[in-house]
C-alpha cells in the first residue's frame, strides 16, 4: 500500500463532516489498497468538537487512515492535499436573503481558492458549501488567477440528482438502479431543472415508464426542489448523511470513466453549452473520459420548449448571484 491520497474537507465538525469522515477513512471511495490522510479545517472556536470527531475515527482503528492533521489554517490545510471537500459555509440565518448570505460567503471562497492554488500543486475540488455554484466560481476564480484549471472545480448537484433518481424510482416501482441518465440542469436552488425527459428507467424514456406528464411536469420537479425544506421540516436539521453520500459519489464519479449508457450531475464552469454564458458555474449532465483532464459535458440533448424557459429561469438566478459578486471577482 504505497499509494496515499490527501483530502482536506472543511467544516469537518459540522454534520456533514461527522457523517463523511469515517466513509472516507473506511476506504469505500478510493479503495482497499490506498492509504487516507484527511487535512480538516475548522474555524478556531469549533476545533474542540473537531477533537472529538477526530477521537471516533481513532476508535475506529481504521487500517487504512494514514494520518489526520485538524487545524484552523487554510494553507496548512490545502498543503499537497489531492481532493478538496469544501462542506464549510456560513449557514443562512433567520430574515437573510440569499443575496446577503452569497456576500456574506464570498471572503471565505475568495481565500480558499488563492490557498489552494498556493499550497496544492494538483488538486479536485468539490464545493458542497451553499450557494454551491456561486460559492464555487468565487474559488475557481481566485484559484485561476494563479493558474489552477478551472476544470478542476465543481459544485455539487450530485444530492438533487440522487433525490430525482429516487422520486422516479418509486413512482415506477423499480429499485433506484435503474433509472439512468438523470440531470440536474442549473442552479443548486430552488430554480434547479430535475430533467425527467432525457431520463431513462430501465433502459426506456422515462416518460414511457410513467405515462403522467402532469406528474413529471408538477409534483416531481416541485419535490426535487423542495426537499431539502422537507427534510429540515421533518428532521429538524439539514440534509447531512444524504449530502455526505452525494459527495463522495461525486468522487466516485471522477475516479473512473462514466458508462456509456449513464451519466451524472455537477455545478462546472460553463463552455457555453446549451447557451449558457461562458464561466458560469451551472448544472450539467456530464461524463468522466478517459485521458480528458476534467469531466465533459454531454451536449446534444432533446429538450422541450417548456424545458428550455426553466434553464433559462435557472440561468438568470445565477447571472444575478454573478452579479452580486461581480467586486468578488476582479
């Protein structure tokens, strides 16, 4: 076991952090003869509970993690890291507008890009931190000015996509596996498009499987949107295991080519496919490709005039975050 891989994760107190730090000691991710060293970020008042997370993944006697280095500095943290998880984010607060919360977000991503592309010579990048994809030009940005490839950063849409597999999944009876070929379009907000058109259950379109476009068109692409709120309005608290799962799928993801037949979900800067501005960071069905430096974006695709108008709903949402961060980016 000569092969070691490093992965920072910020937040790694948080829930999130709690529910994928021990999946990814475990070696489920990378496999059973790469050895795990995890560099954790915290802000300093949370670097008590951070001890704590750190004290069960030692009791786990885990014979694949390597090392654990927990700090509140984001250079040491970065330093040679191979994947960067970045979960931390100011949360949004009661009577904030999203508005507020991407300004409010904004410094954080700004200095996690530039220590990136100062202390990780080569590197992954996911950001779960929300607004994910505004969140995730911030740092691709910063980080691009010192010449880190923006193909190397994503914003994770991976949970929006599990969600709509699932929701088609059980509206047609089958079990989750076989239903493929399922984008989220746009942004990770509630202007998202879960496409049910060029989605595939058992090998057929999805819309032959279930004959309820009134379904398709209404209450799943408003149940995909909404169910995070569910979530918190059921449990609480937000999406934490789902979110940690979704993550290391888009790991898992890019470690090795997609299926011909497959395809899946994540914030990636725009190439201007299907009329998205340039460097936008939206949702796109995507593909890993042997010998290609970044995921490519599946181009090509059928979608129907009403489809259409909710991608460019989606669009304008990001352009206007874009805008409210347009000083973020010079």
């Amino acid at each position: 076991m000569s092969a070691c891989v490093k992965v920072a994760v910020t937040g790694a107190a948080g829930q999130i952090g709690y529910a994928l730090l021990p999946r990814l000691a475990s070696g489920e991710v990378f496999g059973p003869d790469v050895r795990v060293s995890l560099h954790l970020l915290e802000i300093t008042p949370a670097l008590k509970a951070l001890d704590g997370v750190i004290m069960e993944l030692q009791d786990c006697a885990f014979p694949l993690l390597d090392e654990v280095v927990a700090t509140d500095q984001v250079e040491r943290a970065f330093d040679g890291v191979n994947w960067a998880l970045l979960v931390g984010s100011k949360p949004r607060g009661k009577g904030m507008e999203r508005k507020d919360l991407i300004r409010d977000n904004g410094p954080i991503f700004i200095g996690q890009g530039r220590a990136l592309a100062r202390a990780a010579a080569d590197v992954r990048v996911l950001v779960v931190g929300n607004p994910a994809n505004t969140n995730c030009l911030i740092a691709l940005h910063h980080a691009g000015q010192a010449g880190v490839p923006g193909d190397r950063f994503a914003a994770m849409t991976r949970l929006d996509e599990n969600r709509a597999k699932a929701a088609l999944a059980a509206k047609a009876g089958v079990q989750v596996g076989q239903v493929k070929r399922t984008t989220i379009w746009g942004n990770h907000s509630a202007t998202q498009h879960p496409d049910a058109e060029n989605a595939r259950i058992d090998g057929r379109p999805a819309a032959a499987v279930i004959a309820d476009p009134e379904w398709l068109r209404g209450e799943f692409v408003q149940a995909v949107q909404q169910r995070g709120a569910a979530v918190i309005a059921a449990r609480g608290l937000s999406s934490a295991a789902s979110a940690a799962n979704a993550a290391l799928d888009h790991v898992r993801s890019l470690l090795r080519p997609t299926p011909a037949d497959d395809w899946f979900s994540a914030g990636v800067a725009s190439n201007g496919s299907y009329g998205v501005d340039p460097g936008v960071v939206f949702s796109y069905p995507l593909r890993t490709v042997a010998g290609q430096a970044g995921p490519q974006v599946v181009d090509g695709l059928e979608l129907s005039d009403w489809a259409r108008a909710r991608l460019a709903a989606t669009l304008a949402e990001l352009q206007e975050e874009r805008a409210v961060v347009a000083d973020l980016l010079d």
